[in-house]
C-alpha cells in the first residue's frame, strides 16, 4: 500500500513482519519510514495520504507519525485467523503475485511436537507501475501526487540507492528447533525474471541470495531493490511438555495398578490353597442358601405333598455317573488314538447344550462315516442299575409319576430310553440337548415341572451327585443322595439311599 507514494523518497524502508501463533494464526505487520528528505520532496507524506481503503480492508494503521529525524512512519496490522488466509493477507500488500508469491504456511501434529513450515516466493524489484492503481495511488488529478510516476522515478535516482525492504518471520516464541533458508530461483522457471542480455544471465550477482539472520524463533531478509528474487522459508519444532508427563503418569499409574492386581490375585491364590475343603466362601455361602432355604421351607403353612419323582438319568438309571469320561472318551480313542481329548471334552460340552446334532459331532471327530456304529456302541456301554424296573413298577403301583433328567442330546436320551425299555414307566424324559441348559442349572429343573404340572416343593430328586443336590434343595425340592453301591457313597447332607434293594427291601421314596 504505502510503496506508491514512495518511490519518489530519497530513502525509503519498508518492514513486513510475519508473527505465527498456535493453531497457525497470527498478524502481519507492515511499516514504512520515509526520511526527512523524502517528506521534504513529497509534503503528502505528513499529512495527506489516503489510507481509508486499507482501514476497510481491516488493516489498523497507524500514521503518519513523526520522527525525531524529521521523517515520517506509518505502520499496519492485519490478523490471520488460519494458515489459508496468510497468502491473501500478503496479496493485498502489492497485489496479487506483486512481491510474495506461492506462500505456504503448513502446520503438522504429531503425539507430543507441532511442527511449522513456512515458504515464499519474494520478488525486492516489482515493476513501480504496479504501485500506481486508481485505488491506492491516484491522489491529485488521476496521477500520483499530481505528477506522471515516470517524472518522480527520475527525482528519486536510482530505486537501488533509495527503496528498502526487509521482511521478517516469526513462527512461535518458543524454545524448538528453529531455522531458516534463503534460495535463488532458477530464471528459467521464473518468467519474470527473464532478460534478453545473455551475459546479464550469467552474471554471479545475479545469482546472490539475502541471507536470513536468525534470532531465536525470527528470522529476517534484507533486500534492496533490484535485488533478485528468491525463495525464502523457515521451519520450527514445538514439543508438549505435557503430553509425555501425562503419559509416564499413566504408565506409572498402570504398573501400579498391575502390582496391586497381582498382589490381590496373589492373595487370593494363597487363601484359597490355605483354605480347608468346605471352609471356602463358596461352600460357606452355599451352606448359607441351603439354610435359608430349609427355613423357608419350615415356615411354608402347607405339608410337603410327594407329587413327583424326579431322577438323575446318569447314577440313578444308568451308570457310570460320568458317562464321557468313563465311557464316551475309552470308545473314541478306541477308534482314533491321536484325537486330542480336549477337542473331544469341547464337541461333547456343545452337544449337551444343543448347539451341535449327532452328526456334526461325528463329523468334527473325524469319525463320520462311521459316528453312528460308534454311537451304538458307546450307548449299548451303559448298565441299568440294579433293581431299576422292578423299583419303578412299585412306583407306578402306587400312582406316583417319575421323571428323569440328565446331560446329553436329546436324540441320545431317546434312543437309550428305548433301549433300557422305559417308554412307559417314565412319563417324562428332558435332557439338556432340548432345554439349552446342563445341570444343575435351574431350566432343567424348571422345565420338568412345567411338563409335569406339579410344584418343584413337592418333588424328590435322586441323584448321585451332590452338586446337583444342591442346586435342587435350593429350589426348594427334597433331595435324595443316591449311591448304588457302598463305594460310592460320599459324605452328604442329603438324605442317604442306599441303591433300589434298599428301598425295595423296606424303604420308600418319601420326602
């Protein structure tokens, strides 16, 4: 703005400061001082200069002031708000591609440093016809200060010895790595800097280039004109303290929190081991349940009413009590040695709940072609418990209906019931293939009730295992502890039958 009405100065200096803040916004300053001489040459200077186009274009300016020297200062600055606004900020400077051309201004973020990279083309000797626009030069009669620019060029002599210009770079007050770089440009690629004097081209002034001086985060350019143009640049690292602090907190924070994990777990472990079998929390919090439910069941108004027989179809109706590890795994690696017994536990674990047919049992067993004669086999292994049918003929004599439950598919259970020829006095057969559900989860349970109609509080369940007993008597069921022979019975708080002579010799299913 202000290099129109000074190209007639006897010196003139011009300063544009480019100050980059976080987020890559910041202001550019522009200030002009014009000698004594000058103000002599070109009265406007004190007093008569236009500036109101600049204020409207929202540059605050400040001038004309007054030097002790008898010259004049007038000064100018506009904020950025971005990056993208530095480059039209210094367009309307001179004009578009006047004095700064391909500005760049590029922030890049990375965990704990910003880095800041500044480039531009600077051209110190723009044609003066470009400074000479209606909007900023014309002040008296269409011509700058009422006399042809041409007329003022020749007053003021040589531009070189009278015009200026220094450019300064600010990215951040900060402590990083800051630097700065000056480059000529190759007149080839640079029309305007294109001349018809071959040996003006390969004159080495030609090629000099204004060195930045540095000053922490500041670089500065000093040119005079005519001098030619460059490429000048600057780049600045800035590292968050904060960031790694806050990461070596959380680090800390999580070792810290690791030891105090394995320090309970540790705990844990230790208390367990040294805990008496029975004594833990989980037998001391099932011994709890138990009670409460027995006293509940004592405060219950009504008589408990034998409505139903429920029994276990593993260790009551057939045995073994485990058929997968007493019978089921023997047969499989009969067949095939090298079946890893972990893939056999895991295929049997999702046939019980429903999720696998027979067939892809087999088949994932690698033994499909021929999963069904090994699934006759290892059925036929079962052995009915003695004294079963003539237990449940007595039992049927005196109206009372069984049930059986048990752990495996539904197609399995159904084809052992035929085999054990109990179609008949069973009335009710569910497995966990068609609940979803293993013992001695409650949908077992819950369902044979539902099949039966009858209250679970006048049920009696048989079974040779006393986690299933458990789970039963919390519901609210009598319980029998079933042992079909001398070894295998385990000390219990369930009632003790021992096997069907027993209670064929005497005893009865009561409650």
């Amino acid at each position: 703005m202000g290099l129109a009405v000074l190209v007639a100065a006897c010196r003139v200096d011009t300063a544009v400061h480019v100050d980059v803040e976080e987020a890559g916004s910041g202001t550019v300053t522009v200030v002009f001082n014009a000698d004594a001489v000058a103000v002599g040459r070109v009265p406007e200077l004190a007093g008569g200069l236009r500036l109101d186009d600049a204020r409207a274009a929202g540059w605050a300016v400040e001038g004309p002031l007054f030097r002790a020297d008898g010259g004049v200062q007038i000064r100018a600055v506009k904020r950025f708000e971005s990056a993208g606004q530095l480059p039209q900020v210094l367009e309307e400077l001179a004009g578009p591609e006047v004095i700064f051309t391909d500005v760049v201004l590029e922030q890049t973020r990375s965990f704990a440093e910003t880095s800041y990279r500044f480039s531009a083309r600077i051209d110190p000797a723009p044609p003066l016809d470009a400074f000479s626009d209606g909007a900023l030069a014309q002040i008296f009669e269409g011509q700058p200060f009422g006399r042809p620019l041409a007329d003022l060029i020749a007053e003021a002599g040589a531009p070189t010895d009278s015009l200026g210009f220094e450019f300064l770079l600010t990215l951040l007050d900060s402590d990083g790595a800051f630097s700065a770089f000056s480059s000529g440009l190759d007149t080839a690629d640079d029309p305007a800097d294109e001349t018809d004097d071959p040996a003006q081209t390969d004159d080495p002034a030609d090629e000099a280039t204004a060195s930045p001086a540095v000053d922490g985060s500041t670089a500065s350019w000093r040119f005079s004109y005519g001098d030619q143009p460059v490429r000048v640049g600057a780049s600045t690292l800035v590292e968050d303290t904060v960031a790694p602090l806050w990461l070596n907190i959380a680090r800390v924070a999580g070792l810290a929190f690791g030891a105090v994990l394995l320090g309970v777990i540790v705990a844990r472990v230790v208390a367990l081991v040294r805990t008496p079998k029975g004594r833990g929390r989980r037998a001391t919090r099932r011994r709890q349940q138990r009670a409460a439910a027995r006293e509940a069941e004592a405060s219950r108004p009504r008589k408990r009413l034998l409505r139903l027989l429920v029994v276990d179809v593993h260790g009551v109706i057939v045995r073994p009590t485990d058929p997968r590890g007493g019978l089921l795994l023997p047969v499989i690696l009969s067949e095939n040695p090298d079946l890893d017994p972990e893939l056999i536990r895991d295929r049997h674990r999702m046939l019980v709940l429903g999720r696998l047919t027979a067939e892809e049992f087999w088949s994932d067993l690698g033994l499909g072609p021929i999963g069904r004669q090994v699934e006759t086999r290892y059925l036929s292994s079962f052995k009915l418990v003695p004294g079963l049918h003539p237990f449940l003929d007595r039992v049927a004599s005196r109206g009372l209906p069984v049930a059986a439950i048990g752990n495996q598919p539904r197609e399995w259970g159904q084809r052992l019931r035929r085999m054990a020829q109990l179609e008949d006095s069973v009335s009710s057969w569910l497995v966990s293939g068609e609940v979803g559900a293993v013992l001695p989860e409650r949908p077992l349970f819950e369902a044979t009730r539902r099949v039966m109609s009858v209250d679970l509080y006048d049920c009696l369940y048989l079974s040779s295992v006393p986690e299933y007993l458990d789970s039963a008597s919390d519901m609210g069921m009598a319980t029998g502890y079933f042992a079909a022979s001398p070894e295998d019975v385990q000390e219990t708080e369930h009632t003790l039958i021992r096997g069907f002579d027993d209670i064929l010799k005497g005893r009865s299913p009561t409650p």
